[in-house]
C-alpha cells in the first residue's frame, strides 16, 4: 500500500536497555523547601514515561520539539530517545533535499508509534513502517532500531508525512498517483542512504533487477491504471506494490536524467504543494516541469518497449548504474 515501506531486509533484534540518570545534584543544601522538591522530583521522571500522549492515548515514552514517541508494546526510554533522534536527522535532511515552499507548515506535532512485530503484521500487513496520510504519524517495527536499515526507512516515511501535510485535504485521496508519491519517498531513501555512506550493493542489484525486468505493457499499467496494484492474490497484490514503487523510483530518475531535470526531486514538492492549492496532478505536473504528463509517461513505455532486448540501457547514465552486474 501506498504509505508502507517494504524491502528484503530482515528486521535485527536489538537489546533493550533502561535510561539511567547521572544526576548527582544535592538540592536540599541549596534551596528551601528543598526535600520538598526532592519528594515531587522523584515522581515526575516516571510521571513522564507513563503518561498517556495527546491524541494516541498509548504511553508516552519522550518528546522533543514538535515529535512525541509512544509504544503501546513495552519500548524502552532509552529506545524512543534513539529512536527520536534519528527520525529528527533525517526529517531536517528531507526538508532540506525538498526545500519546501511553506516550511512552517511543516512543523505541526507528529507522532512516532514504535510497535512490536506483530502489531506491525496486523496493522500494517507486514510492512517495515507505515505513514499515516493525516501526516500527524509514522509507525515503525521496533525490531528495527539499532539496524542502519532504520535510517532509510525513516527518510522514507517522513517524505510521504511531509508530501501530505503539503496535500493538505487532498493527501486522503487519489489526487496524487501512488507510483508518483512511492518514487518519491523511495528516492529520498536512497538520497539518505548515499548521504550516510550505507553500502547499498545488495538493495541496489535488486532495485536494478526489477528495473530490467518490467516490459512495455507492465509500465504502462503501473503508469495509468491506480488499481494495478490492488488486484490480484495477497502475493501477486504485494509483488505488484513492490514493482510499482521500483517503476516510480525509475520514473523520478527517468525525468533527471532522460529530460535533464538535475531538481527533478525539490520539483516533486512543488507538484504536491500545487495539488494542495487545487490543481490536478496533470496540471501540477506540467507546471512543475514544464512537460507534458501524458507524453511523458507515453515515452517512458515506449523506451521500455525498445529497450526490452537490452534493458540494461535503462539503466545506463542513471544514479543505480554502479550496481549493474
């Protein structure tokens, strides 16, 4: 599904650990009243931990600035205050990568739900980490945290929260194709991944392979048809959402390279912001890029076409030619 991030990584467990406090301050020779103050300090710091967060009503495990961190399956402190920390690296990344034309905007409360596996599995059919396209939450397997897989992830989901706090009223629909919104945030997760020195090679020959292996009429249904991905068994309908984010990834870094746009990714956010302001996605894409959506996307198909003898051409001059093999 749309707001869902999905690879072949497999999620690594990690060790729990308790925050600890290295607080040796004696206010009691300082101040008045102070045992007073002592007695109460005791009780605020697990006060805080337990507290119910505003609008999820699951414990609230840390807040920084404009992100709470809540865990209804037993995270400790210590994981949301990682965990926090890393989604606010890449969140200050993809503002800057995107350079959004109302930035303020951007800045309304959001919430991290760290989950345990199995409510990732019921909630969100198995995905890695989910975005909700009220842009106000992002949830996340919790298994993930101490794997760099994590970091990637969040620069994924946070693109699709800010894409549709930039929608507005219009993210909850169908204004925006999927394959547009999915190159979009698949393009900032490998933005990220470059910006932190990931190895890649394994991730890349995958996205590579299933680049060579789309044929002409499979491009044009992933293209134009929004219910592509929505028929078909649970395995052919996931097969078909992980092709379709790799055709949107493709896409993104079709009109960089092939229609030499170098700001193709920041044009992404201007399409967005238009659609928010009420222009359809045609009429935002041809103002965004100065190109035609429905020649674009019929050259797309068409170089599929000619390149279905010899797919690696697709890929040749492209940001994944490195992983060619």
């Amino acid at each position: 599904m749309i707001h869902k991030t999905r690879t072949a990584e497999s999620p690594k467990k990690v060790r729990m650990a308790f925050l600890r406090s290295n607080t040796s301050v004696d206010f009691t020779s300082t101040f008045p009243h102070a045992r007073f103050l002592s007695f109460i300090m005791l009780f605020a710091l697990p006060m805080s931990i337990v507290a119910k967060s505003k609008g999820t009503n699951e414990p609230l495990l840390y807040r920084e600035g404009f992100l709470q961190v809540v865990s209804p399956d037993g995270a400790t402190a210590e994981q949301a205050r990682e965990a926090a920390k890393q989604v606010l690296a890449a969140w200050k990344f993809d503002l800057n990568v995107m350079q959004w034309g109302h930035p303020a905007e951007m800045q309304r409360p959001l919430t991290l739900r760290l989950i345990s596996h199995d409510r990732m599995k019921r909630e969100h059919n198995g995905a890695r980490a989910s975005a909700s396209r009220s842009g106000n939450k992002i949830s996340v397997d919790m298994t993930l945290i101490g794997d760099e897989s994590i970091n990637r992830t969040f620069a994924h989901e946070l693109g699709h929260v800010q894409m549709f706090r930039a929608l507005g009223k219009y993210s909850a629909g169908s204004a925006v194709p999927t394959y547009f919104l999915e190159g979009h945030g698949q393009m900032l997760n490998q933005l990220y991944s470059d910006h932190l020195g990931q190895d890649r090679s394994g991730p890349g020959a995958s996205i590579v392979r299933s680049m060579m292996s789309f044929t002409s009429e499979e491009a044009h249904d992933i293209l134009t048809d929004p219910s592509y991905f929505k028929v078909g068994t649970a395995a052919e309908k996931a097969d078909k959402e992980n092709k379709m984010e790799r055709m949107g990834l493709y896409f993104v870094e079709y009109l960089r390279v092939r229609e030499n746009i170098p700001d193709t990714v920041p044009r992404i956010g201007r399409v967005g912001e238009l659609v928010g302001h009420g222009r359809t996605y045609e009429q935002a894409f041809k103002q965004a890029y100065n190109l035609s959506l429905n020649r674009t996307l019929s050259e797309i198909v068409t170089y599929f076409k000619q390149t279905e003898t010899h797919p690696a051409d697709r890929i040749k001059g492209t940001r994944f030619e490195e992983y060619l093999q």
